[in-house]
C-alpha cells in the first residue's frame, strides 16, 4: 500500500503545487493579496507565513489545493463589490481580486492551467534534451492471420508513415495514436516499397492487461511491430528540437484528451478507462516501480490533465470563472449573484457526478464491484 500512496503524494503535491503557484504568480504580479497558500484540503498539518502575510501550508487530505485572496469570496455582484469599497480602506481596496481590471482576473485564474502545461512542457523538454528521444521507424515484422490489419491490407514489412493523420516518428508512437483513436476505422498511411498507401482498418476492441498488469479494453488490429533495419534510433535532442517536440507532445496530448472525452460524452469511447485519485494512486506506484524516468514522464501526463479539466467552464472550476469573465465582457457587467450562485449548484451537481462515476471505476478496477 505504501509502495503505491507515496509516489501518488509525491505526484500530488507536486502538481497541484505547480497549479495553484500558477494562480500565486499571476496574483502577485496585479497586486492581489493572497492569505492562503494551501496544498490538499482539511486540517493543517504545518505552515509558516512569508513576509507578504501569506500563510503557506500543507494540509491533511492531498487531493488538492487553494490560493485564497484577500477579501475573497465564492460569488460577486455589482452589490458585493460596493460593499467591499466601503468595508476596506484605500489601500486594502488596491489588494482585492475583484476589483481588478477583467485582463488581470482572467490571467490570474489562467494562471493555474497554464502552469500545469508549462510543466509538463519543461519535463518533455528536459527528456529530449538530456535523455533523448526514440526516432526509430515502426515496420510490420507480422500481420495476423484473419485479423483487422490483414483484412485492411497492411502487410509485412509495411513501413508506418501515419496514423489518422499523426506522422508515426517511432515504434512508441503507433500503440499511442491506435489507443486515443475514437473513431470506428483508423487510417494507416505505410510505406510499401516505393509506394505510399491510405488503408483503413477498423481495430478490434479486447478485453485486455497494459504494461502494468491492469485491465483496460484495448483498440488493436493486430500487427507486430520491428525496428527498420534492427537499428535503434534514440536521439538527444538540440535545444530548437527539444521545443518543437515538447510542445507538439503538450498539443497532442491536449487534443486527443479532448477527443476522447468527447468520444465518452456521445457514447464512442470506453468510460471504464475514466479514473479518478485511486487509479491514479495505483499507477503512480507502478509507474514508480520502473525508474524516476517513467514517473516524471507520467507526472507530465497528469499535469496536463488538470490542466485542462481546470480549464471546462464548470462552476467552481478556473473555467467556470473564466466563463463568467466571458460572459460579463459580453454583458459589459457581471451576472447577477442569483445567476452565478444557479450556475454554482449545476457545477457542484456536475462535479460530485464526475467523483462518484471515477471513483466506482476505481472500485470496480479494484474487483470491489
């Protein structure tokens, strides 16, 4: 058990670190009071307070954290606000988020997300750059007999160039774009020869084991893959190809995350793989269990999904606010408090919805159901 929960702390902390330091950032650079630097929620654990008078502390239950500003409060009305102006004097008035110009309100909740793809950016850039990058092409050794790559056409010794699009720049890159594939037929772009070919197979989804052992329903269309000409192919990278790569690994992941959870809201995608701080607890230790590598790799992937959940104009969370950034620039005014705290409940009834669903995928994937 402890073998799977520090890592997942460590994972944790780290990330919802880099999140809420996000929204700190961008705080202090408007001139908004913050009081509160927490990470995780509930009873305090240990603390200090930073010559600002924030009080930065670490919490008893790790599945979050918070930046509380000064003079803060859930929801604001044009009426809150005038009440705020006579409550604090000139120069606490300077300190209050609300009170801020739209601009600076905006970048200080945007603040959080970016960071969590800043920092899976820098972990990309920081592995193509000192540990390297697998540029090794991906080329069929066999085709199963009767299988979905056979009835498609691919054959052996097919070179693969492309996968829905995505150009295949090693062996590693073909399960991942057959894996966050929604649609029912995947296209195959192959070298034969001195021809290039678009095939279209339509995978197999089987019951199946990841590389940790954990059951998930795997897309395949059985082929079996070898290094072109058996050579390996690991490159570090210069500092330019480094950027280019991390950033395109950040935009790809976000995407085809979004894909995908598009995919599972009309029905086409396996809403089992939605997992919630169990599952994450129990791969972060796997993970962990294969070298520091693998897990600050995942950590990457993880920050990137907080980043953008963070970012669905659900109320409560930073695109929820954002949302009502939006709206009040349309409006010219925000909306009334009555309407926000309506949108508030619709997020709370939303948000406990997504919790109880991954946590019963959760229990599920542990055999308790």
């Amino acid at each position: 058990m402890l073998n799977y929960l520090l890592p997942f702390i460590i994972l944790i902390l780290i990330v919802v670190f880099i999140h809420e330091y996000g929204h700190y950032y961008f705080a202090r650079r408007y001139g908004v009071g913050v009081t509160d630097f927490s990470i995780g929620f509930g009873k305090e654990i240990f603390g200090w307070n930073d010559k600002s008078g924030t009080r930065w502390k670490i919490c008893w239950i790790p599945l979050g954290g918070y930046v509380k500003f000064f003079g803060d409060r859930n929801v604001f009305s044009q009426a809150d606000q005038e009440e705020l102006i006579k409550k604090y004097n000139e120069e606490d008035r300077k300190k209050l988020f609300v009170l801020k110009p739209l601009y600076q309100r905006v970048w200080i909740v945007f603040g959080g997300p970016l960071a969590n793809f800043v920092l899976a950016f820098v972990i990309f850039f920081s592995i193509y750059t000192f540990v390297g990058k697998d540029f090794t092409p991906a080329v069929i050794n066999e085709v199963q007999k009767d299988s979905p790559a056979m009835m498609g056409g691919l054959k052996q010794d097919d070179i693969i160039l492309e996968i829905d699009g995505n150009k295949v720049q090693s062996i590693m890159d073909v399960s991942k774009f057959i894996t966050m594939s929604t649609d029912d037929v995947i296209d195959f772009k192959v070298k034969r020869t001195y021809d290039e070919l678009i095939l279209k197979i339509k995978p197999d989804l089987i019951l199946s084991e990841d590389n940790l052992g954990n059951k998930i329903k795997k897309r395949v269309v059985g082929i079996k893959l070898g290094a072109f000409n058996n050579e390996i192919n690991h490159v570090k990278l210069g500092p330019a190809q480094s950027l280019y790569h991390a950033a395109n690994e950040v935009y790809y992941v976000s995407i085809s995350s979004l894909k995908y959870i598009g995919a599972m809201i009309f029905g086409k995608a396996d809403t089992s793989q939605l997992g919630g701080p169990i599952r994450i607890a129990k791969i972060s230790g796997q993970v962990a269990e294969f070298g520091v590598l693998a897990f600050i790799s995942m950590m990457a992937y993880i920050s990137i999904s907080l980043g953008l959940i963070n970012l669905f104009p659900i109320p409560m969370l930073d695109g929820g606010h954002l949302m009502f950034y939006a709206f009040e620039k349309i409006l010219g005014r925000p909306l009334s408090q009555k309407t926000q705290e309506g949108f508030f409940r619709i997020g709370m009834f939303l948000l406990l919805t997504l919790m109880f669903f991954t946590t019963f995928n959760d229990l599920k994937d542990l055999g308790l159901f």
